[in-house]
C-alpha cells in the first residue's frame, strides 16, 4: 500500500497509490460509473453502496450520509474541523492501519473529501468482498451453526485485543464468507482504544441488540452463549498498539 495525496481547488483524496495511476473526481462520481455500466449491484443502507468493476479490480463506493436528527439539517455536509478528523479520511486511514495488522477488512482504496466553506461532504471506496452476506442475512444458518457464532465472537475478540473500538457493530457490519471467514466492514468513528473493556462489551452489547431483530429470545440466547465462547476461547496475538 502507497497511501498517497491528491489536491485540486477545494477537493482532497487520500487514495492507493500502488493500485490507482490517476486519482481524481472521476473515482467518486456515481453517475459517470453507472453511464459506464460499471455498477454491477448495490447494498442496501443509509450510503446505499454501490458494488463497482473498476481498472482496478471489484470496489465499493460509498457516500457519506447523515442518519437521525441530523438529516433533516443537511443530508450530506458535515462541519469540517479537519482533514484528519473528516469521516472519509479518517476512516480510510483507520482500515489501512487495520489491513496491515492483518485483521480481516477491506483495504482500502481511495477517499475523498470535498470542502463548501464550513462544511465538508465525503466519499470512500474500498476493496469489494466477494461473496460474502451480512450476518443479519442469516438468520437460518444462526439457528442451527455454533461454529458461525464461534467464528464470529473469535473475530470480534481479534479486533478487540487490538484495540479497535467499532462505533455502531451491528449484524450488517459484519460479513461472513465461505467457510466462515469472518469481516468487520464500516469503521466510520471507529477508534483504537487498547484495553477499553467497557466499550469493547458496549459493541457487544450493540450486536445482540440487532440480532434480537432477526432471532427469536430463545434462539439468540442459545447463540449468543457459543458467540461468547469465541470470544473469550479466541488466541490471537495482541498486535503492536500504535
Ligand atoms: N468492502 C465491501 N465488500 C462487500 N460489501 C460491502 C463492502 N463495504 C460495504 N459493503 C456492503 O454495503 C453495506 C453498507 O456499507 P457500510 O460500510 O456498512 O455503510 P453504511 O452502514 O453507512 O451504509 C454493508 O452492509 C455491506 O453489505
Ligand atoms: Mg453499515
């Protein structure tokens, strides 16, 4: 990974060097890679992400968008503080810092930050999984696999004995391959906080609320207990804390 800077008037991309020759706006606009036929699916969500065949292999670009309260003020704008500290380059700094401890995300690929006075609006692309399903989608497979509850307690403990805080671990942020390869995607305000216990059981506890949604009580009590021992059975080395 290069991770390289690209400046033009109020636009700023941070992005891949060894994989893009030729960064510009052109990576984030939606509509030209649709008129180009290069949209080949889409995932539901509040970014509604679109899955992409580029020059550079299988991506997924997603824009930044509001959710609760604060989408009736502006849909898309943010109020810039920093370059640093924008969602869109924040981000994909934290999952190139993840990709190379080796965790299980996607690496990413380029980011954009597009400065209007105070405000900011923003883009990431990142590497496309493939063949993968979001948790929430599996809601048979929960009910009769321990070894995918496992699994995923397993990978959530990896992250955790690396620090990583994710800011909102629902059943959609976690997608699950073959064999059971496990991935967390969406570090949008994620944070590396080594040792924080008390917001390592807060992501705990956000995913068994999400899986409430898809579980009856009795089912997701009877997996939460096996998605527990992955946690705590998990071996991993504790990674450099940077
Ligand atoms: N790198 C990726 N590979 C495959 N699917 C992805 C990838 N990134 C996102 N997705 C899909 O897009 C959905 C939305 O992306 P996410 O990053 O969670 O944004 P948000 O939750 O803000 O909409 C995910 O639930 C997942 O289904
Ligand atoms: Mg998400």
């Amino acid at each position: 990974m290069k991770p390289s800077t690209y400046k033009k008037n109020s636009r700023i991309i941070v992005y891949d060097a060894d994989l893009i020759q030729q960064p510009g706006a052109h990576l984030f606009a939606a509509e030209a890679w649709e008129s180009s036929g290069s949209v080949v699916g889409q995932a539901p969500g509040r970014s509604s992400a679109l899955f992409l065949e580029t020059g550079f292999g299988p991506a997924v670009l997603r824009h930044y968008f509001r959710g609760g309260w604060a989408a009736h003020l502006s849909r898309d704008r943010y109020v810039y503080t920093g370059l640093e500290r924008s969602r869109p380059i924040a981000e994909f700094h934290m999952l190139a810092r993840l990709y190379k401890m080796g965790l299980p995300v996607p690496q990413p690929l380029a980011a954009q930050c597009l400065r209007e006075g105070l405000f900011y609006s923003g883009d990431l692309m990142t590497r496309r999984l493939l063949d993968v399903i979001p948790l929430a989608d599996l809601p048979d497979i929960l009910q009769n696999d321990p070894a995918m509850w496992i699994a995923t307690g397993a990978c959530i403990r990896h992250f955790h004995d690396h620090g990583l805080v994710h800011a909102d671990l629902n059943a959609r942020n976690i997608l699950v391959g073959s064999e059971n390869t496990v991935y967390l995607i969406d570090f949008d305000r994620a944070q590396i906080r080594p040792g924080a216990r008390n917001l390592f059981e807060a992501n705990l506890k956000r995913l068994q609320r999400s899986l409430r949604k898809i579980l009856d009580p009795g089912q997701l009590e009877q997996g939460w207990k096996y998605l527990q021992r992955g946690y705590k059975e998990a071996r991993h080395q504790p990674g450099p804390l940077q």
